[in-house]
C-alpha cells in the first residue's frame, strides 16, 4: 500500500501557505514532515517586508542616472516582497524535493554519479585558492600555477598522453576542443578531410561535436557482441576520414577490445582516433588509452575526480593529446622555466595553437579537486577506484540477470544494460520500472539510452556505493519485476510516495510553461 493515508497533493492545496504533513510510508511507520510550498512570487505582503537593508540615497544621488538608460527597465519588476526568513525556508524546505548523491544511490548510467569526498571540497575552499583571481600576475599566483602544472602532469600520466590542457570548460567542450585540433592538425598538414566515423554505442554527444566543427558523421554498426570490429571501420575508412571517435568502455559498458587494431586501420589512412572519457573510471589505474593507439581524449573531471556533477556545474573537461598534437593545444599553457612557473598566452609562441576556447585559465576550483583527490589516492587507490568499480557493475548485473533481460552476453565492466524485454506480457515499460524505484527510495538509472538496445536501462553503480547499498537497490528492481507480474497497474501508476505523484510528462514536454505570470492560476501552474 503505497499511500495508507489516502492522502493526495493537489495544485490547489500547494498555492496554499506552506502546511506540514506526516508522510506515512508502509506500514504505517512514521518517516517526517514534508511540506507543501507556495512559489515564492505568492508569498510574502508587498510594501511590509523586504529581506535587505540597504540606506537610501541621499543629497543628488540619483540611482537610474549612475546607472544609464541601457541598464533601466521600462518597467517595475514584479519581485516577491519576502522577509529573509521567508526565503531560507522556502529554499530549505525545496532543497528537501531533492535527490541527490548525498541523500541516496544515483545509478545513472553513462553519467557516474558518485560520491565525492568533502576533504576536496574544503581544500578548494582555502582563501589562498577560493579568491585568487584569473588576473593576478604570474609572480602572485605560482602556486596556481604549480597547482595547474602538476595536475596537467598528473592526468597526462594516467592517461598514457604526451601533454594536457586544462582549459576547456566541461566534458563537451572538451570533446569540441579535442576534434577543433582535430581540423587543425590536418590543415596544417593541407588536407582538412571531411568525415568522421562514430560507432553506434559511442558517448551521446560525439556526432554534435563533429557536426559543430564541420565534419560529416558516419555512424559505424556495432557487432553482435556490442563491440565495433575492424573489419567494419577498414569498410568505411578512406583518405578523407579526419578521425574516428571510440568511447572505450562503450556506453553498453563494454570494452572495446579490438581498439589497438582500430587504431592501426585508422592511421594507416592518416586519420586521427579520438577517445571519449566519459567512462574512464572503468580503466583508472588499470589501463591507459594512449597506450592502446588513441590520439586524443577528454577527461570528465566530474565523472572521474571528484568535481561538482549536476546542478549547473562548474564542470572541468581537460584534453590529453598525443606527441603530434601538442602544436596545437588551446592556450593558455603552464610552463615550468627553473623553479617558477609561466603562463605561455601570446600566440606568437605557439603559432599552430588553436587559441582561446574559453576566458582565462578554466575552472580552477575544479582543478584544486581533481588534484588532491588524485594525491589522496595515490597510484593503488586509482587502480582500486576502477578495479571496484568494474566489481561493482558486475554485482549487480550477476542478481538481476535472471529477472531483467540482458540484450548482451559479453562481460560488463563499469556498467550494465538491461531491458524490459521480460516484463512485454504484463505491460509495464522501462519508464514503469523507472518511476516505481523511486516508490523504493531510489533514483532511476538511464533509461532508453543507448539508442542501440530497445528499452534499456544503463546502470552503473560506481565504486563508491557499499554492497549493502547495492543490495537494497537490487531487492528494489526485483521488487519492481514481481510487482509487474501481479499487479502491473501499481507499477504503471507511480510513484505515490513522493511529494509530486506521476506527472504528465508529454504534457510538459509539448506545452512546457516555464514563467510565472501574475494572475497565473494552480491549474495552468
């Protein structure tokens, strides 16, 4: 019994003032208070409360004139009229609708949303790193730069490359920033190219990447076994493919073992091989993809060393390349000249650089992270991260294969792809199991990704995650498996439990409102 109160939210009761509510779970047991919550703009009394003190102004001071006619509005703007206390609560009690890393398991696949340790978080809050500003001169800012050169150094180790920028601004610009070199390197060498081969299980944002630089997307077909073979990419290579883009392990969590072989096909056409590394928390100390025939590759800070995931970033995505592509990285570039450190940003000195992807230097406070995660770890603590991660996916897929539909035989490493395929006879979908694990305290993991297998469900546990963890989750999913045979309608109709019940949500994909308007009525909110 997912509601034995009876009780249900409605529209009307949440444009209400903020009520507390016992949430009863089942079996009657008491879990807390959850609250209703107006929007802010509902709130408050205009003209009585104010949540700022500021003086007024005083003598000739006129405000609009300092601030120009560019700059004012040709109208008042409608802001709430809300003490401060009204707005920490409002915030705090909307913070609780959240789920996140921090309050339970994420499993989403592709994404690796795993825990990050607070000890990162609180070294990138020291002052001497919190406020030091991208525009302080070099002589004032060499631990900085130590900091950047060493973390460059560090991942380029890892990784098996020559050199590392620490530019780009998240794991997708990264992936624009590796092809832009890409384009570049063959200019320079008067034969631009126009293609790009793209196997089907690689990382989502690939053929974006190569469409925004220019190039044609070939899209390769995958074995039977989930992996792409060589005989397929000597079919389709040629003297005007620029590169191929392999994520390795792919996005059905499955390591692309033909990729030295790949690579040889690749170059011996004079093309380029492009890692994706999204999924390098699968190979972290274990493997390192320059050493298996790649020329360039991203890293996602957030996926891999401990940065913020989610939440509008800051996100960080380096760029490791090969000893044929160091002509060209972005700039700026830290150098080490004697004891101190330098920042290379006239392009007159590296004349084949791309130039700037982004202002300054990139997401410093991301870099603090990365690195002292990597120091903290050390050479055996990478390797465990990806050995346990690997261990982990593997759990998982070894108590759920008897209930969830495994479109691959072939061994996962970090994580693995079910389907719904077994559930087709009770009605229940891939979304059904998706929205019900929630009724189980748990977020969905991917669903419907990769496009390659029908009704996938990716989960990727991480190695974060304890095997009690991973057990409950596993109880949840066959949970949701016997439900579906008994009582497919209670599957499709969740999830009771949250504060939102099931939403519509192809209503709010075709008919999204996504600004308040005064006068705005519950049901159109």
């Amino acid at each position: 019994m997912a509601n034995p109160t009876g009780w249900k939210p409605s529209l009307e009761e949440g444009a209400a003032a903020a009520e507390p509510r016992l949430d009863v779970g089942a079996g009657g047991a008491t879990r807390g208070l959850a609250y209703e919550e107006k929007l802010l703009f509902e709130r408050g009394s205009a003209g009585e409360r104010c949540g700022v003190s500021l003086p007024r102004p005083s003598g000739d001071f006129d405000p609009a004139a300092e601030l120009g006619p560019e700059l004012l509005r040709g109208e008042i703007a409608e802001l709430p009229a809300v003490s401060e206390l009204e707005v920490v609560r409002h915030f705090t009690r909307l913070s609780a609708w959240n789920h996140g890393i921090d309050t339970g398991f994420y499993p989403l696949g592709s994404c690796t949303m795993k825990y990050n340790p607070k000890s990162s978080e609180a070294l990138a809050r020291l002052p001497g790193f919190a406020d030091a500003h991208p525009l302080l001169p070099e002589e004032l800012a060499q631990g900085s730069l130590a900091l950047m050169h060493e973390l460059e150094r560090a991942l380029s180790e890892i990784s098996g490359f020559t050199a590392t920028t620490l530019t780009p601004a998240a794991g997708a610009q990264g992936e624009l920033t590796g092809v832009m070199m890409i384009r570049a390197y063959h200019v320079a060498r008067g034969n631009p190219r126009r293609k790009v081969l793209i196997p089907d299980t690689a990382h989502g944002t690939n053929p974006a990447t190569s469409a925004l630089n220019g190039y044609e997307v070939v899209q390769l077909a995958s074995g039977p076994d989930g992996r792409l073979h060589p005989d397929t990419v000597r079919a389709a290579m040629d003297d005007d493919v620029a590169a191929i883009m392999i994520t390795n392990p792919n996005t059905l969590g499955v390591f692309e073992s033909h990729i030295a072989e790949i690579a040889e096909i690749v170059h011996a056409r004079g093309g380029l091989v492009y890692g994706d590394g999204a999924n390098l928390n699968a190979l972290l100390g274990v493997a390192r993809p320059g050493d298996m025939g790649f020329d360039v590759m991203q890293f996602n800070l957030h996926k891999t060393f401990a940065t913020p995931h989610g939440g509008g970033g800051p996100g960080s995505g380096p760029v490791a390349v090969s000893e044929k592509l160091v002509p060209f990285l972005p700039l700026p570039i830290v150098v080490k000249e004697g004891a101190g450190y330098r920042l290379v940003k006239d392009a007159a000195e590296r004349p084949q650089s791309i130039g700037r992807v982004r202002e300054f230097h990139g997401n410093f406070g991301m870099f603090v992270r990365a690195l002292a995660l990597i120091r903290e770890y050390g050479p055996e603590g990478l390797a465990a991260t990806g050995r346990l991660a690997v261990l982990n996916a593997n759990y998982v897929r070894a108590k759920l294969a008897d209930v969830y539909d495994l479109p691959y035989a072939t061994d996962s490493l970090h994580e693995v792809v079910f389907t719904d395929k077994n559930l087709k006879a009770t009605g229940v979908t891939t979304m059904d199991v998706a929205k019900r694990l929630i009724d189980h305290g748990f977020h969905p993991p991917t669903v419907y990704f990769p496009l390659v297998v029908h009704g996938a469900l990716m989960i990727e546990p991480t190695e974060t995650e304890t095997k009690e963890t991973l057990d409950r989750f596993i109880d949840g999913m066959r949970q949701v498996a016997e439900q579906a045979q008994r009582d497919p309608d209670g599957v499709k109709a969740s999830p009771r439990k949250p504060v939102r019940e099931r939403l519509d949500e192809t209503r709010a994909a075709r008919k999204p409102i996504l600004r308040w308007k005064p006068g705005m009525t519950a049901g159109e909110r």
